[in-house]
C-alpha cells in the first residue's frame, strides 16, 4: 500500500489505513485537512492518477464524506455529497452507523426497489443509474471517463468486461441509520458501496 508521504498523480497523498472510519477522519483532522474527499473527488483522483500512469489508487478501496441515510423498513435512501454528520464525526465513534432521522437529513433521495442494485452493472446502465448519477454531482463526463478506464483496466487484467460497478445498498433497515459510500478496488469491480460500517478500516486520500 502507498503510505502518506508518496504522491499520487504528483497532487495525492494517501493516509496510512485507519482502523476504523472515524479514526481516518481524525487523521486527516490532525494533517489539517478539513474534510475526507467526497465520492465524485476519489473518483477524479483515480482518473487522473491513471491518466498520469499511476494504477496503484485501483489497487485499494477509498473512503469518502459522501454519506448515504436509510429509512427504516423501507427500500429508500438518501445520497448526500458531503455529509456534515461523517465530516464531523467523533474520532471514538466506534458503531456501525450513526443513528439519525431519515426525513431531517437532505440529500437526493431514491429506491433501490426501481432499479438495479447488488449486481454487477453493464456500461449503459452504469451511465443511466440513478444513484451513481447521485454519488458523481452528476457529472457523466467525469462518470464516462471513469467508466471506460474500469472496463477496459478489469478486461486487460481479468479478461472480463461485460459488466463492472454495482450499486450496493442496504434495504429494510430496522432502524433510520447513515453511513458512508466508498469505492472498492478494481478486483471488487470498482463497484460503489453504501453498505459497509463504520466500525471497519479507514482509507483515505487527502490534498
């Protein structure tokens, strides 16, 4: 793994793995960084560390202060760019997700009941979901240049290229909760996942 004195793409530093989320954020608190990069951030930072001809940001999962809230019982949820409650999190926090009231958060709200998620995504339908639409501002320029490097960086070192970057999500959670969206790493085909917790690793890039 890259430590946190290498430069990715000359403009990236990746702070050393954390052992939970909000120890990763403390980190980066004490390095004077004012908040974790959001999803669409990591994303460009792998685009033009790949561009540059640095594959290694592919090679590790990133965590960001984009947040994702769900609804208790329910099959909706919110996607918030950047999520006061994760930027601002205690450095103890330990849980799996934080409590919260769904209907007090505000952020772009969806069904995983109308659409595709959990599975493995195709290049079209990754460019018409609704949710990775959400995680990238829509920005489909930025999601198309970052697409086409998945496909074809998967396709040259698995042999596989007909479909990549799912959507993971919880669904009928038992109680209101948020938690953080990362991106896995190109084995895990890239996919955005808003279901992992809080209580796991940290992995951060930073300015």
């Amino acid at each position: 793994m890259v430590m946190d004195t290498d430069l990715i793409a000359g403009k990236y530093l990746l702070m050393p793995q954390a052992s939970t989320y909000a120890r990763g954020v403390e980190a980066l608190r004490a390095a004077s960084v004012k908040r974790p990069f959001t999803f669409k951030e990591n994303i460009l930072a792998r685009v033009e560390a790949y561009e540059s001809g640095d594959h290694s940001l592919f090679d590790i999962w990133l965590d960001s202060c984009t947040g994702i809230a769900y609804k208790t019982g329910t099959t909706q949820f919110k996607i918030i760019p950047q999520c006061a409650e994760l930027i601002g999190i205690n450095k103890d926090f330990s849980q799996r997700f934080l409590p919260v009231e769904y209907n007090t958060i505000m952020g772009v709200e969806l069904d995983c009941s109308k659409g595709k998620y959990n599975q493995s995504l195709t290049n079209a339908e990754i460019m018409e979901h609704p949710a990775w639409l959400a995680v990238m501002e829509g920005d489909r320029t930025l999601l198309r240049a970052y697409t086409d490097i998945v496909f074809r960086a998967y396709g040259a070192k698995y042999h596989s290229t007909h479909k990549q970057m799912g959507f993971d999500v919880r669904k009928n959670t038992p109680t209101d909760e948020l938690r953080a969206v990362f991106v896995h790493d190109l084995v895990c085909i890239s996919s955005a996942d808003g279901g992992d917790d809080l209580s796991n690793g940290g992995c951060f890039l930073r300015w």
